[in-house]
C-alpha cells in the first residue's frame, strides 16, 4: 500500500470553514424538552429530580445539532462530522467509508467470536470477485462500494431490519445516495444501476460461504440455494487489517480507472 498522510486535521479545518462559510453553528439548550421522571420542564423547578440537577447530569447535555442541517452530527475517524438525517457528498471521505466498515461485524455479531469478520472483508472479497469475472472498473468499484452506508449507520441483519420497518432503511438508503454522488465523477451511479441485479446476485452468493466459515452451529438458510463464487477464501481478518485491505481495493481500482486517489487516508 502507498504511503498515507494523516489528514485528520485538515478534514476538521473543512468542518470549521464550512460551519463559518456557510451556516452559524448554533447551541441547543433543552428548552422545550421534559423530564422523563415528572415530564416538566427540567430546572431547578422540576418537582422530582430539580434539587439532583447539576451541569453534568442528563437534563445539561445539549444535543449535537447545527444550525440549517436536520438530525445530529456523528464524529468521524478523521475528526469531522456527518449528519446521517441529512448527508451530503462533500462530506464522505473514504477513509471513514473504510474505518467504519472495518468494525462493523456481518450478522449481528453472532458468528464464533474467534472469527471477526467484518462489512469490509466482505466487500473486498465481492470486488476481488467482480474483477475476476472482468466486470468494468467502475462495477467493481461499485461493488465495493455496495454497503458503504453501513459505514455510518452500521449493518443490521435483516430479521432487525424487518422489525425496525422503514425508517432505517430510509436513512442507509439516503446515506449511500449521497456516497454515490460522492464518486459520480467516475461514473460510479451510472455503472451501479446497471450493475444493481449482478451485484445483488453476486451478494447472495457470498452469504452461503460466509455462514459456514464464521458460524460455529450451523442450520438451513434461505441463502443455502446460492452456488459458492470460485476463488473467495474467507480471511476473517481484525480491523486493521480489514481497512488496509479495503483501502487496498480501493486503490487498485483507481488505479485501473487512471483516476487519482484522494489524499490523506488514515490507517
């Protein structure tokens, strides 16, 4: 892998001069909130808990909301922030694309727990397997790139999903719009519509595969119909070593592109 500059604090700076740019970051008291154990105001007027508040206690927190964005900002591994009720593409980086599918466990995290394997190794092996059967560089990028949402608002196995209903998906939904938008210049939303059936395919395929390397009791599931892609070898690799490997990927196929690759990934 090329050297990688640390960037973390550029990819703040960009936080603070966009914030004084464009919007006023602003403060959120708790006005209008109320307390759960009396539901008044909270204060030193709340009947139940107001002799217990203090600056430290729950009712001093104020939120971490920004002036003009919807929802909260989460801190990101470069130091930045990303607003998963209202993303945009300027503020996708792949290194946090990478950091974050690096710890996310497949399967809610119910596989042996000698055998971590993450959201990025899983991508890897479905790029590495779209290269071998000469996909276009921007479909294996793509593929790559097909769970990237789940980055920032992690993977969720689908009976959660289906007992959360719609409102997750709605945002991983949004999410992976703005990360597609984020590599557009590349194609990458043309190539991702037309490749949208093969890559869901190429997907169902892994899961058979995946289930008998990192589940310890096994049992039927619907994915079993799926025939195994020839040369994946599960690595069930640590974190580091998912997130090198995917920034690995990640280069190789820019490198196929001819395209430059952003600078300052953090490992």
């Amino acid at each position: 892998m090329s050297e990688y500059k640390n960037v973390g604090d550029t990819v703040a700076r960009h936080f603070r001069e966009n914030s004084e740019k464009n919007k006023r970051e602003a403060e959120i008291n708790n006005a209008g909130l109320h307390c759960p154990e009396c539901d008044a105001p909270p204060g030193p007027n709340c009947p139940d808990c107001g002799p217990k508040s203090s600056q430290n206690d729950a009712h001093s927190v104020s939120r971490n909301l920004v002036e003009g964005r919807r929802g909260e900002w989460m801190h990101t591994s470069l130091g930045g922030r990303f607003f998963p009720a209202d993303p945009r593409p300027e503020e996708v980086f792949i290194s946090d694309i990478a950091n974050g599918l690096a710890l996310d466990c497949r399967y809610g995290g119910q596989g042996r727990v000698d055998r971590f394997y993450s959201v990025a190794e899983h991508s890897v092996h479905m790029a590495m397997a779209a290269d071998r059967m000469e996909w276009p560089a921007e479909a294996c990028l793509a593929t790559l790139l097909h769970d990237a949402a789940e980055a920032y608002c992690n993977d969720l196995p689908w009976p959660v999903k289906d007992a959360v209903g719609e409102g997750y998906q709605r945002v991983e939904k949004a999410i992976q719009e703005a990360i597609w938008l984020y590599r557009r210049i590349y194609g990458l939303n043309y190539y991702r519509l037309l490749y949208a059936g093969a890559i869901k395919h190429l997907d169902r395929r892994m899961i058979p595969m995946e289930k008998r390397a990192i589940m310890r009791h096994q049992q039927p599931w619907s994915h079993d119909q799926y025939e195994p892609i020839d040369g994946v070898v599960i690595w069930c690799l640590d974190p580091p070593h998912a997130k090198e490997k995917f920034l690995d990927e990640y280069e190789t196929i820019c490198h196929r592109l001819s395209i430059k690759m952003e600078e300052g990934i953090e490992l």
